[in-house]
C-alpha cells in the first residue's frame, strides 16, 4: 500500500535538492581562511604603521638610534617631545586655530548643504531641475588653482580665515547624498504637515532632520574630516610664517621642512628638555600623533551611523519614486 509523505517532508527534501545562489551557500573553511587572513592583513598594514608613528612618538633619542629611525620596540619611552612641543606654545595655538575653522565650517556647509537638499527634494521647488544640472556639472569641471585664487584675493581673502572655509564649503557630492535621502522620507507625514498648517522650515527641522540622523551625521564627518585635513586651501591664503596657520600647515612645515618652533629651543638637529636629548624623528611623530587623534577620538561617535547614512543616502539614485529630475 502506498503512502503519501508529510507535506513538511516534502518540502524539505524539495529545499535540500534545490540548487541556491553561490551567494547563499555556507563558506568552505578554506574560503572562510583567505577572508579571514586577508582582513588580517590589512589590519596589520594600517596598526602597524599606527603602532610605529605613536611609539616613536614616545621614543629617547637612544631608541631611535638603536632602531634606526621608527622604534617598534621600545627601549625607553618618555613624554619629553610632547612636553616640548606644547611648551612652545606653536602647536597649541596651531590646534585651536584649526579646531576653530572645523568647529565653524562643519556648520556653515551643513547648514547650507541641509537647505539646498532639501530645496532640491522637493518637486515643485521652483526651478529645483535646472539649479541640480548646474551644480552637477561643477562636479566635473571647474575654474582652476589661479582663478580660485583671484577671486578670493580679489574679494579680501588672502590672509583671512575665512578664505579657509568658504571656497570648500559645499560639497556637491554631498548635496546629492542627502537630496535622494530627504526625497525618501514618507511623503504622507510631510503631507499630514502640510495639512495641519506647518510651513517649510517646520517641515525640515521637526520631520525631515529628525528621520535623518544617520545621513546628518555622515556627511557631517565628511565635511569636518575635509576640514581638518585641509592644507592647500592654507598654502593658497595664509602667507609664509604666519601666526595663523592651523595645525596642519605647522606640522607640514616641521615634517617636511624642519621648521623650528620659536622659544622651544628646538632645532633641524635635535633639541634637549632638562638633560635629556629629545630626537628630531620623535618630535615629527608627535606632531603627526596630534593631527590624527582628534578624528580618531570622534569618528567612534558616527561609525554606527556611517554604513547605513552613506547607503541609504546613495543607492536610491537622483529620481526616488519615480520624480522628475
């Protein structure tokens, strides 16, 4: 006599012989090894060179020497170059200065870039089309080094701060990553607005900024990352031995340079702080050490929103839901 099998049998005998995406399927140990070793390596190709620069940084001119030029053993660690280089009072008011124009220009380009997205969300902003082709096309062609630098010269700029901030202010890249974010938001919430009275401004500051959090705060770090490393727009405007450079023309000059710090008694060949010499090496790293851990300390703060504001910024395109470009 003939049975039927369970209908669960079946289909589990039936999902065992189909074939899935190799995509689906569960590594191989040996493939699971490559990926494995591969992000090892790469981990060590970014540590190490961290390692190296940091422990240097703390390095005696004893332990250079043993190494011969970046210690990745320590042999005797002081804090003597950061003493020195803080004691000079060059890098502190290099650090302030720079912290400054990051702090002041992370918000004029959200601010400007928050508005213009959302101008451009909107469909039947007026001529919203036509303004987004000629800021994509500024994406691809624009004036060059010397016209950048006559206009600015020309308007008062060169030797101000602000000359620092305002020709890198927006980021049309960023302009669009936020536009297709804002497109997205449940056009019945804005519409339920609408109704109940709210203007535009409420619209973006009560719904609109409050759902976007996660794109905010990742083209925020883009904007302060540009910021802070920004060296050509210095090179550009701030004339040769100026008080106002920021911190990163100041370590440019003394890495590549061996620009001295005045008062610190610091020299292209070595400087002393009490009796103990202190390298010209260990001191270059210390000033790089400065530079990179003020992004170090707050990226941690926007690494969960980076992944998920970068994609859902991205992958919906220009024209989300069928819009007219």
């Amino acid at each position: 006599m003939n049975t039927v099998p369970p209908m669960n049998t079946v289909l589990r005998t039936a999902l065992a012989t189909a074939e899935r995406p190799a995509w689906q399927e569960r590594p191989k140990p040996a493939t699971q090894a490559a990926k494995s070793g591969t992000i090892l390596l790469i981990l060590a190709f970014i540590l190490i060179p961290l390692y190296a620069v940091t422990l240097t940084s703390f390095s005696t001119q004893a332990s250079v020497n043993i190494a011969g030029g970046l210690v990745l053993w320590p042999h005797g660690v002081t804090w003597n170059a950061y003493s020195l280089i803080i004691s000079g009072g060059v890098v502190g008011r290099a650090l302030l200065v720079s912290l400054g124009i990051t702090a002041v220009g992370t918000a004029f380009s959200m601010l400007v870039t928050i508005l213009a997205a959302y101008g451009l969300s909107r469909a039947g902003s007026l001529g919203h089309r036509t303004i987004l082709m000629i800021m994509l096309i500024t994406m691809f062609f624009n004036g060059g080094v010397i016209p950048l630098f006559l206009v600015v010269s020309a308007l008062g700029g060169y030797d101000q701060y602000w000359a620092l901030i305002l020709p890198s202010a927006v980021s049309v890249f960023n302009i669009i990553v936020m536009r297709a974010f804002f497109s997205n938001v449940a056009s019945d919430l804005i519409e339920s607005a609408r109704i109940d009275g709210a203007s535009d401004w409420k619209i973006l500051w009560r719904i609109v900024l409050p759902t976007s959090r996660a794109v905010t705060a990742v083209v925020a770090l883009f904007y302060a990352v540009g910021y802070w490393n920004s060296w050509f727009n210095i090179l550009l405007f701030m004339p040769a031995d100026s008080a106002k450079w920021p911190l990163q023309m100041v370590m440019y000059n003394y890495v590549t340079e061996g620009m001295s710090f005045a008062g610190t008694g610091m020299t292209n060949v070595g400087a002393t702080l009490g009796r103990q010499q202190i390298a010209p090496l260990s001191l270059q790293m210390a000033v790089v050490v400065l530079t990179v851990v003020p992004i170090l300390i707050v990226y941690p703060f926007v690494q969960k929103h980076f992944t998920k504001g970068v994609l859902l910024g991205a992958i919906k395109g220009l024209c989300p839901r069928g819009d007219t470009c």
